[in-house]
C-alpha cells in the first residue's frame, strides 16, 4: 500500500523533515535477509518484503533507543514496515518497524541457523533492484517455518533451490537437449555453460558438462510443478540428493560467478 507524500534529497541519517517532495510511504511486510551498524545510533537493514522486493532501509536512533522500534532486526524475523520510498536512494528511511514472527525453533541448532543464512544469503544475491517478489517471498517464509522442525534439512535446501531458480528466471532446461530439443530418454548430462540437459550428440569440451539421472530430472520437474506442501512429500534417494547438490551447487556457482559465503557450512 502506498500514500503519496513530500520529500527531499536523501542522506540515511540527515535527511530532515523539511521541504519533502516526490516520495511514497509504503506499507508492507518484509524478512530482514541482513543488517549493519550505521554511524553511532543507527542500523541499515535489507529486507525482502512481500511486495516491493528487495528494499533497503535506515532505522534512525534504533541501537540508542532500541525501543524506539518494536523489533531487534534478527536475521529472518519477518517485520511489519511502514517506510518512505524514496525515488533518489537505494537507502529508504523506516519510520515504523514491528517484529511479527521470529522463527525460534530455527535458532536453536546451528545447521539450522546455516541453512537459513544460505538462504537469505542465496536470495540477497539473486533478487536485484525493487521489483514484486511475491513468489520468493512467501517461499523464504514457508522455508524458515518449515525449517523449524524439519528432519531432512538437506532436503528442504534443494528444493528452495530448485524453488528459487523456478521464480527467479533462471530455471535449468530440463525438457529436452538445450542445443537440439530433442527428448532425452536415457541418462543424460547437465551442462553448466548452457544451463540444461545436453544430449550425447551436442556435448563438446566448452559445454562444461556433468552427468545426471533420470531420476534427478524428474525430482527437479516435480519440484518445480508441486506445491509447497505436496513438495515436502516427495521421497529422494541417497544417490539422488547426491546429484542434486552436485548439480545445483555448481549451477548456482557458474551463473553468479562465485560461490556464497554460507555454502561451506552446509
């Protein structure tokens, strides 16, 4: 929701009250994927938020007064936000910030708590510029609950990987030969230059591949077209969950040109 009001030229922490002009206030709810101490009182947050995507805001006077706002900006605490939009800045100025959900299961356990840093690290990385996320966000939330109780974190992972790839456009082609389309009905090879299955007759030195099962393909298919509860029934192999980190590891790494920092951990 957005209310059209009056600002100014931007700085996080001098920017008055006076002559405004040009700006929104917005409403929405948002995830804190990170935040960092700014100057002597404040914090910078990132948020994904459920319908302006990725923003970035300043909360003013929050570690001198950290009553002043009804949250502690957690990792992965989902917040309600009002803030002003500013049309000249990345950096917005939130005016109200309330804590709504915390995930404390999740900050129990330390693999837990890594998963969920890859997580918030994986979508900092892919989601660019303040665009409606909707899919991804309510992914990340069914994750981090989900994420909670989980036995099979591994599991969990590639499928929000899988999930991720499908909402964020950069969905692996698993149809058919990426150079030919002709269909694959035998094992195959995924090819990390090309971003899809390779038959035997399109591979060359430069197309990077490496093998992968049917069974692979089809768990990264049924992944994609199930729902988020449905998906969590699926069964996967030994050996299939072997190929899917493989796989999705070095695909994520090939197309963002390097691996995340949290990735080691898991």
């Amino acid at each position: 929701m957005k209310l059209k009001v009056f600002i100014c030229g931007f700085h996080p922490e001098e920017r008055s009250d006076e002559g405004l002009q040009n700006s929104m206030i917005a409403k929405t709810e948002g995830i804190v994927l990170k935040s960092f101490d700014f100057r002597e009182t404040s914090r910078i947050a990132t948020f994904l938020t459920k319908d302006f995507g990725k923003v970035k805001g300043v909360l003013k006077g929050i570690r001198k007064d950290p009553g002043k706002f009804a949250t502690s900006l957690d990792r992965f605490s989902v917040n309600d936000l009002v803030y002003y939009q500013y049309r000249n800045s990345d950096i917005h100025l939130v005016s109200q910030c309330d804590m709504k959900e915390f995930f404390t299961g999740l900050r129990r356990d330390l693999k837990r708590m890594t998963a969920a840093s890859y997580a918030s690290e994986l979508l900092d990385t892919l989601v660019v510029g303040e665009q409606e996320t909707r899919e991804l966000y309510e992914l990340m939330q069914n994750f981090l609950r989900r994420l909670q109780t989980a036995e099979d974190i591994n599991k969990l992972i590639y499928i929000f990987q899988i999930k991720v790839l499908l909402f964020s456009g950069f969905r692996p082609h698993l149809d058919s030969c990426v150079r030919c389309q002709k269909k694959m009905t035998t094992a195959a090879h995924f090819s990390l230059a090309l971003g899809g299955l390779v038959c035997s007759c399109c591979q060359t030195p430069s197309t990077h591949v490496i093998p992968i099962t049917q069974g692979t393909v089809a768990s990264i298919l049924h992944i994609e077209e199930s729902l988020w509860p449905q998906v969590l029934r699926l069964g996967l192999s030994p050996r299939i969950k072997k190929e899917l980190k493989y796989v999705l590891n070095h695909f994520l790494v090939f197309h963002l040109e390097r691996p995340l920092r949290s990735s080691q951990y898991l």
